[in-house]
C-alpha cells in the first residue's frame, strides 16, 4: 500500500498486545507487526489473574499518571464486561477487601472503583490481624483468556505476527519506519540496564466456594483473588531475583498466610504453582519517543532516523494500566508519522 508505514511491537504480553492492536486499530494507514521471543501462555501476563488494583507499581510514576492510565482502562474492562465479547475476553466483576494493619490515607484509585468505602466493624472481626481496611468492588481478567482474545482481536484488524529475539533495535531499523519497545523485563539488556525483575510465585486452586478477593494492602504480604475457573493465591516480590523454578518453602509460605485468612483454603485442591518476573523500573512507567540515529543492517539507508516508543516498566500493574498507556503510546506513533511527513517535505 502507497504511503503505508510499518509499526513493529517488541513484546506480546499485555503492554505489546493492548498497544500493537490499539495502533492497527486507530492509526490510518499502518501495517503493525508483533514480535516477540515468547507469546501466551509462555508470559508473565499468560499466568496471573489480572486484577485492577494500581498497588504493584514500584517506582516513581506519578499518581496523576497511574490514575489517567488506570481510569482509561478500567473503562475499557467495563465495557468490555458489558459487550458479547465478553464470552472470550473473560473479564469479570468482582468485590472483597483490602486489608490494612494500621490506617493509611486513602488511595487516589478510590475514585476509580466502584462503592469503595471504609470496613465496617462487624466485617473487620473477621481478620484479627487487620483492624481497619476497604470494601469496593473492581475488575477483573483471567490471563488464559484474555490474553488470546487480545491476540484475536489484533489479527483480526490485519495484524501480523513474527516469533524471534530482538537483540538491538539496528537489526528493525531496515524493515520498520516506528519500533513499540514493550518489551517488559527484556527491556533488561536491549534498552534499559536499571529494570530489575521482581520475582511472583503464586498457586491455583480450585476453591468454589471463595467469590471475593482478599488483599494484604499494607505490606503486601499475601492475596487471594478468585478468577473465572480457579482461585489465585499470592504471593511474593522478591526483587533482583531472575528465578524462575517453584520454591516449595515459598509454596508453603503462601499457603500458611492466605489459610489464616481462609482456614478451609489449606483444604484446596491444588492445581499448579506459576512464577513470573514483573518488569520492575526504580524510575517508575517509561512512555516517551526516543530518536536513535542508526545504520540499518544493510546500509541502504545510512544514518536513518528510527522512532522508538517506550512502553515499559509496569511492574505489576500491567493489567491495571494497559489500556491507557496503549492510548498513549499509540498517540506517540501518530505524532512520529507526523515528524516524518513533516521531514520528507523539507
């Protein structure tokens, strides 16, 4: 196609897909192109339940920011929950608690939510260890199928999708006018030498009978989040730790905690222990163009200007912010097609 410009995103994980499909869908005249070394269910976003609550941002985003992001996509979810689509995406609505050993001011996300208040007296009885806490209700995805309909939906606008590891942005630069760099924790070692991951082990179990989710929001030690066909118990943060086995001791640990909560969940039947790497960044969400200067592999096209997104550094708050950092990263690509109609006049 005359005049079409090729958008490649790093990365198929939350970020790289809500972006590529956000970009094919909105922008005129773009072929986008997924790549990525791994793709669902080999992800961090393939395993946990997503669940939106902006508590697992480590780094100095600014709480403006979390909360434009995290309000757009939370609308997102919610007209997603209300549509047909709905029967694959595998967004759901569900309410519990937050939990607090002692009280904190209330978040700027209380807003976002829906009927967040203080916990009652005759509710917190129930957790001795947590005198005080919140009740709201909030939304929901699981991994298994949100993932792959997010996939769907990308390839149904015409997206394309490539399997390889991306070692340097040179390597792009002759086939693609704009790189998406979503690459996550693999930001690690192509772009970005601060990312640090931050290691997540959590159990699935089956548990019908736990249909609210229940958090540790003062130190995060533990959550018990109830998905489509399984309960999620968590967790750990363990930064700087690239393992990626089970630890039996951590599977106890999370066990032991949730079941003071939940005494029967020590009952559970156990379905799989998962671990992933959170894309932890000191400095918080990166979501800016960068213009690298680079001679493409063939040298066709010497010292060409190739436009990088960046849009990483979630930690794990991928899901919570996916929508609304994708709306921005995609108006970002608009402005750098605009840089380079504005260039080829000169």
């Amino acid at each position: 196609m005359a005049g079409c410009k090729e958008v490649c995103v790093i990365g198929a994980g939350v970020i790289g897909l809500s972006t590529a499909y956000i970009i094919q869908r909105q922008v005129p005249n773009v072929q986008v192109t997924v790549i990525s070394e791994k793709f669902h269910p080999d992800l961090c976003s393939s395993g946990p339940v997503g669940f939106w609550n902006p508590v697992f941002l480590p780094g100095n985003t600014p709480e403006s920011q979390q909360a434009k992001w995290g309000q757009s996509t939370f609308d997102h979810l919610q007209k997603l929950f209300y549509s047909e689509e709905n029967s694959e995406a595998g967004i759901y609505i569900l309410s519990g608690y937050s939990l607090l050993k002692r009280p904190i001011d209330i978040p700027f996300w209380s807003k976002t939510v829906i009927g967040f208040r203080d916990m009652l007296p005759k509710e917190s009885g129930s957790f001795p260890d947590y005198p005080t806490g919140w009740f709201y209700t909030t939304l929901g995805a699981d991994g298994e199928l949100y993932m792959p309909w997010l996939m769907q939906q990308f390839r149904k606008l015409g997206g394309q999708v490539k399997q390889r590891k991306v070692k340097s942005f040179e390597e792009l630069a002759d086939d693609y006018d704009i790189i998406c760099n979503c690459t996550g924790i693999g930001a690690f070692g192509l772009s970005d030498n601060t990312m640090i991951p931050v290691r997540g082990q959590v159990i699935r179990v089956k548990f019908p009978g736990v249909k609210m989710f229940y958090i540790d929001q003062t130190d995060g030690d533990w959550y018990i989040l109830p998905g489509v066909n399984s309960v999620l118990l968590g967790g750990t943060h363990d930064e700087n730790d690239w393992t990626m086995e089970t630890c039996e001791k951590t599977h106890d640990m999370i066990l032991d905690r949730c079941s003071k909560i939940i005494p029967s969940l020590k009952y559970a039947e156990i379905m799989g222990d998962w671990v992933g790497l959170r894309p932890g960044r000191s400095s918080g969400v990166r979501l800016e163009v960068e213009r690298l200067q680079v001679t493409p592999n063939n040298q066709v096209t010497p010292n060409k200007t190739t436009y990088i997104v960046h849009n990483y550094g979630h930690g794990g708050s991928g899901f919570t912010l996916q929508w609304g950092c994708a709306e921005d990263a995609c108006a970002l690509v608009k402005d750098c097609i605009q840089s380079m109609k504005l260039k080829a006049k000169i």
